[in-house]
C-alpha cells in the first residue's frame, strides 16, 4: 500500500507547497503548449510527488509532444 506524502512524514509546510506545485501543474495544462513545456519539465523535478503528478497528468493528454517525452 502506497503512504501518502503526509504520511512519509513530510512537514505541513512542504505538504501545502507540494499541494500547490501540483495545483499549479494542473492549471499549466490549460495554458497552451508553455503550460505543457512546464509540465513536461517537471518530469525532472528533483521532487517524486511532483514528478508523479506530472506523469499522471501526461498520461492523460494525447499530444503529439506529450508521446514525445
């Protein structure tokens, strides 16, 4: 069973920075394809949720470039 990040022991700081990284990712979707550069960049976030995020987030998009990274 996979731990939450909260769970990891993750500080209530980072938790609420990770949430809005995550938010923010989602919202770069909808902002044409710089939103996309920036989603597709974070694949190479130092950050595992962050990099988790970005790749469910990709997997759900069927650009041509998104296949591409």
């Amino acid at each position: 069973m996979t731990k939450k990040p909260h769970q990891q022991g993750y500080p209530d700081e980072v938790l609420s920075n990770l949430k809005s990284r995550i938010a923010g990712l989602k919202q770069a979707l909808h902002q044409g394809e710089t939103g996309l550069n920036l989603v597709i960049a974070a694949l190479q976030d130092d950050s595992e949720p962050i990099t988790r995020a970005a790749y469910m987030l990709l997997k759900q998009n069927q650009n041509a470039k998104v296949r591409e990274a």
